[in-house]
C-alpha cells in the first residue's frame, strides 16, 4: 500500500531535537527524508547522552527513523552546488539552526526561491519576530518563556518544567502540520511559502487554557477549582495549580495502596459531575450524593481538599490497577500514574505501534515510541535511523552525479 506522502521529498536540516521530530513525523507518512549533515561530526544528538561507546545514541536513533543521511559541508563552495542541486529536487526544506545561519550560508528565502519557486521552507525559532528574535532556545528556555513553568509545579514551590518535550517535539508537531498545509495549499498555487513554528508560540498554544484563567482570575479575582481556594490568596498572575485538573471537572492525584515505596503507586482521579453519585457509593459515603454542601459542583467547589482525602482513603485500600478497573466499571474517569518502565513493557502499546522494537547494526535492539498519529491508509513502519553519511553516495547518484565525481567531491571536503 502507498503511502500518504509517497511523492513528497524533505530536505532534512535539522538538528538535536525540534527539527528532527517534525521530519521523522513526515518521513512516517511516506517522505523520502534526506537529513543533510555535517561529515565527520552529524546532527551533535548522535554522540550526546551515549549509553554505547561509538554507537549512535537513543537520544539520535529515536529522533531519526525512516530518514536518509547524507554528509554535505554546505560552507565549502562545492558543497554549496550540491545543497542546490537538493534544493531543486526537493518539496520541502526544513531547518531549525540559530536565527541567521540559513542566510550566512548563502540560503536566503529569496536564493531558495530562484532555486525552486515551489520549495516551502519550514524554520523551527525559539521566538517569533520581535525583541528575542535572534536568540538560541533549547525546550526549557520554551518551557519558561511560553508560560509552562509559571503555571506547573505548587503554590509553595519554584516553577518547574514538564518531561514532556512540548518545547521541541511539541513545536515539531506544530511544524509538521504547518507543512502538510503549506504543501496542500501549493496544490492550488502553485507556489512555496516560508513556515515559522517558534517554539515560544508552540508552548503557549498548549497552554491556552492558562491564558484563559489569567482572564477569568483578572475578572473575579479568585479560581474556585484551584487548589488555592478557598483558604490561600491569589495574586495578579495564574498561580501554580499544583496537580488540579485544567478543566471543568476537578481532578487530583491520590495515593494508592504502595504509595509508601512505590513513587508512582498513585491514581488521577477526576470528580466528573455525571458520575458524582456512582462515586459516592464506590467510596462509601452514599450520603454525599444528596446532601446539599456536597451534591452540586458548586457547592463541592470549597471542599474539594476534604472530597479528595475522603476519596483517597479509598484509593489507599487498592493499587491502582485495581481502582481503575474498579472505576471504570462505573465510567469513574481516572488515570493510574505509569512509570516508564511500565510503559515499556505494555503489551497493548506494543500491539498498536506506539512501542516499537528496533533492530539497529551498531547498537542493537532497543525501543522507540512509534507514530502516535494512525491513518488507516498510510500504515507507518519504523525503520533505524541512518548512520552517519550512510546514503551519500546513493543520493549524489539520484541527483547526477557519477562515481568519479563523487569520489572527487569527497577528496575536495565538500561532502
Ligand atoms: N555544513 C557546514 N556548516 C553547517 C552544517 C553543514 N552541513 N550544518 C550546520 N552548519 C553550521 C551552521 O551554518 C552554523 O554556522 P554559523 O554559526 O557560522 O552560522 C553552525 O553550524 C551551528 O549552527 P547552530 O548555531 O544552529 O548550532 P548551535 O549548536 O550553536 O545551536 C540551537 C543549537 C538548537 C540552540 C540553535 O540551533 C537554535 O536556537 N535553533 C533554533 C531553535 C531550536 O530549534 N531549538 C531546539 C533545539 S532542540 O532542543
């Protein structure tokens, strides 16, 4: 069967984390991803984090399946002839270097353009245009500045950044869709177009709903699903909301049965209106569902500290495997706290593709979390990551090259 973007050819400059993710997204829709490095060193991921002397590391291989590499040293000037020549055969380029490098070495917008009016060239910034235009930003320098860390952690705590990659994966979905729609709207025009993900925006984006509590917080005054009322104080900013849930239901975590030596032995549990009385009765205090402090959301708002102890002292009596099938059975929405371990060795992650098993020359087996996104009509095979340049001279012959000129271009340094 084909694949989604069967036609479509990436020119893959991408580096560490952002960059890369958003390609290896494309490159499981059916891309051809040509990742351009730099020979003798490549994308600077492949050696940071080893696990295994010499071998590429997990931080590289789970970030570049699916792709072809090839060495290019785009600031020699017969590298920068076969940057072109990539340029012209390809759809899409994406890069994510430090603001400029693109144009200081010689690829303008507009030198792209006389290449390949077609081309879409998709950046990946820390910020936007403005006063930070310039700098370099890495994921928690995007954590701080689009409004994550102000928000996650406690009240009596400093901001705290989340292990979720939103900064660079998060901005290289958000990329990868801006090129799907680039490239869907050049089907009507004809023409390329420059795409921008900056990472600050990305981040914001996924804390939209923060934004909208500095509204209502400047508004009333108060929060009433935050843990802070009705005893704490709010200030002028979104206060850290410790592990309340964001919506309109309120959630926290509880301890379950373990709790004492296992970190993660803890469940979400969310006080979903529908289901208030199927909750009471699971916890054992049947008359909370109609007395009146406790029977409406409203009126649990100020007690939601006392609602969740009591809610707590049931979830201690079971694991948390146990309280979610429990739960479920009433459509309780709950969710137990996984480890990563545990996630590795899910069989049902495995099944769907989510957990992929790798076969790598150099490395051996290891896993990698496969395409979170399934067509029906695109299946995604995870293939290893390329070695270092393994596909140069492969490409170089796509583009014209012959061996002799290859091998010339190698002796001069340019690839
Ligand atoms: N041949 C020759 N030169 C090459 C090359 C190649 N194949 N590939 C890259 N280079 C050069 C670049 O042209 C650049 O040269 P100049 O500094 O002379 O212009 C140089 O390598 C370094 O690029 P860089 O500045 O992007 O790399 P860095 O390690 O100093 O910074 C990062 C890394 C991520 C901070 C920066 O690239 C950045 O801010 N990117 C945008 C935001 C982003 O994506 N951040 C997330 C990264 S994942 O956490």
């Amino acid at each position: 069967m084909g694949k989604a973007l069967d036609d479509v050819r990436i020119l893959d400059f991408t580096h560490v984390q952002s960059g890369p993710t958003c390609t290896q997204l494309l490159a499981w829709f059916g891309a051809d991803v040509i990742k351009v490095e730099r020979a003798g060193a490549g994308d600077i991921t492949r050696e940071q984090l080893r696990d295994i002397p010499d071998a590429d590391s997990l931080y590289f291989t789970m970030l570049n399946h699916n792709k072809r590499s090839v060495t290019i040293d785009t600031k020699n000037p017969e590298g920068k002839l076969v940057l072109e020549a990539l340029i012209q055969k390809c759809d899409v380029l994406v890069e994510n270097f430090a603001p400029g490098a693109l144009d200081r070495m010689g690829f303008t917008w507009e030198r792209i353009q006389e290449l390949n009016p077609k081309m879409i060239v998709a950046s990946v910034k820390g910020f936007g245009p403005g006063p930070y235009e310039d700098c370099k930003v890495y994921e928690n320098v995007a954590q701080c500045v689009g409004g994550a860390a102000s928000t996650t952690g406690f009240d009596d705590g400093p901001p705290v950044v989340t292990g979720a990659q939103i900064g660079d994966s998060g901005t290289g979905l958000h990329l990868a869709l801006g090129i799907v729609t680039a490239l869907y709207q050049r089907t009507m025009t004809g023409r390329g177009q420059k795409v921008l993900a900056a990472m600050q925006d990305g981040v914001l984006n996924l804390c939209r709903v923060k934004l909208r509590d500095q509204q209502r917080l400047e508004r009333t005054g108060v929060m009433k699903e935050y843990p802070q009322y009705p005893n704490g104080t709010f200030g002028e900013a979104v206060p850290r909301a410790g592990n309340a849930s964001g919506g309109g239901q309120p959630g926290w975590i509880l301890k379950c049965k373990g709790w004492e030596h296992d970190p993660n032995a803890y469940i979400y549990f969310i006080t979903q209106a529908p289901v208030w009385v199927k909750i009471c009765n699971v916890i054992g205090k049947e008359e909370w569902a109609t007395a009146p402090e406790y029977a409406t959301p409203t009126a649990r708002l100020p007690r939601l500290k006392e609602i969740f102890a009591e809610i707590e002292r049931w979830t201690m009596t079971k694991t948390k495997f146990e309280a979610m099938e429990i739960l479920n059975k009433y459509d309780i929405p709950c969710g137990p706290i996984l480890s990563m371990k545990e996630i590795a060795e899910d069989d049902s992650l495995r099944k769907t593709g989510t957990i992929v098993e790798v076969d790598h020359p150099v490395r051996g087996k290891y896993l990698t979390v496969g395409n979170p996104i399934k067509l029906s009509d695109s299946p995604t095979d995870v293939t290893r990551s390329p070695l270092l340049g393994e596909h140069t001279d492969e490409v170089m012959a796509e583009l014209g090259y012959s061996r002799e000129q290859i091998e010339a271009l190698r002796t001069a340094g340019a690839i």
